[in-house]
C-alpha cells in the first residue's frame, strides 16, 4: 500500500467507523464471561464502538467472542504497540487498531496491516512522524495530561487537515467541550463502563450511563 493509498483508505476507514458513536468506550476485560453482557449493555445504550484493551490476557479472546456473536458491534483493540500484537488482533477479528502512542516499526506494520491503524500521538512532532507515512487520523493521548482542549486547539492551525479522538481524562462532565472541536471525531474513555458496574453484573446502569451521556452530548453540540 502506498502512503497515498493509505491516506484515503485508512482515513475513509477511521473517518466511517467514529461516525458511528460520539464516544469509544475503552474497556479492559479482567473475565471472559463478561465480554457479551458488556458489549450488549454498550449496544442497547447506543454505542456500537467498542475499543477492547489489550491491557488483560483476556482482550485477544474478548475480541473474537464478541466479533462472533454481535456482528452489529464495530470492535477494535486498544493498547496496541507492536507489530505482533496488530497482526495478533487483526487475526483475533479486530476491525480496527489503535496504539497508545506511536514508533516508526508500527506505523510501517499499519502500513501493510489488514485493518485501520489510529496511532497515538501526544506531540507536534509525533503527529508530523505519522503524516510522513500518510497518516492523518491519531488518537490523542493522554489528552487530558498532553494539554487537553487547548492543545487539540493550536494543533489544529498547523495540521488543519488531521483529526483526533482524544482519551485519557475525559468524563461526562468535559466530553463535550473536546466534541466541540471541529478536529474532534470522538472522544474516548471509561467513564460509561465504570469498574464498580461491570464488577456487580449492573448491565441496565451501564446502557442507562451510556444513553444519557449521548443525549447529553447531542445537546450541548446541536
């Protein structure tokens, strides 16, 4: 693939897959047996992008139970670092890949890689190494700590053709000051899949969690 191709197919790919959901939950599975129920609870709340971690020995098994039995969910892996765990995702049924940061040994691998690579980035000079390859979607993180609002708001002269979704310190209460960026896609983040929820099975809060905030960000960006 070319880093022209990639510049339209991969942004295409990114660009398709945030419209489906103002917010990527990013969720880190500790029990198989929890993979479905969560993912449900995510659908029935309007959220049908899912950003499953790698941060467990569970992610790769979480990845391919939930690609199988909700075809309706868009599921990507998160914490992805190195070419082994990009081709190990894509293997697993993963529809996307995102990186918490980037190195140029990753970047080649999205190059080539089966699925869409949305690499981490938290400076300029990151953000320039990955357009050098075509890249022009990034996820920007950690966010909050990398500058925030402001931040995504200088980059925005400079590189006024690169988008971000933003994770790493955002909540209910400043998702929609990050969506109101115009360089904003989505935002990730955990705060609609808390642990507390997930760990006492309480699916019905977890959907409630995830239409409210929906509706809130639809308001606050209408």
């Amino acid at each position: 693939m070319t880093n022209l191709t990639l510049t339209t197919q991969v942004t295409k790919q990114i660009d398709t897959i945030c419209q489906q959901s103002p917010i990527m939950p990013v969720i880190t599975i500790n029990d198989i047996s929890e993979a479905l129920p969560l993912a449900t609870a995510l659908l029935d709340g309007g959220i049908s992008i899912l950003e499953i971690t790698l941060r467990t020995q569970t992610g790769l098994d979480a990845i391919n139970v939930i690609r199988k039995a909700l075809p309706e969910a868009i599921v990507g892996a998160g914490t992805v670092t190195n070419p082994t765990m990009l081709n190990a995702v894509a293997d697993a049924g993963a529809q996307f890949a995102i990186s918490p940061g980037l190195t140029q040994e990753l970047l080649l691998a999205g190059i080539d890689s089966t699925i869409p690579l949305l690499p981490g980035i938290a400076t300029p000079s990151e953000l320039m190494q990955g357009r050098q390859l075509g890249y022009q979607r990034f996820k920007f993180f950690p966010a909050a700590a990398a500058g925030g609002v402001p931040a995504l708001q200088a980059l925005a002269g400079p590189f006024n053709d690169v988008r971000f979704c933003p994770t790493g310190g955002i909540n209910a209460e400043n998702a929609g000051k990050y969506l109101g960026l115009p360089n904003v896609m989505c935002v990730g983040g955990s705060w609609v899949v808390p642990s507390e929820a997930v760990r006492n099975k309480d699916w019905q809060r977890i959907t409630e969690l995830c239409k409210l905030s929906i509706q809130a960000l639809n308001k606050a960006n209408s």
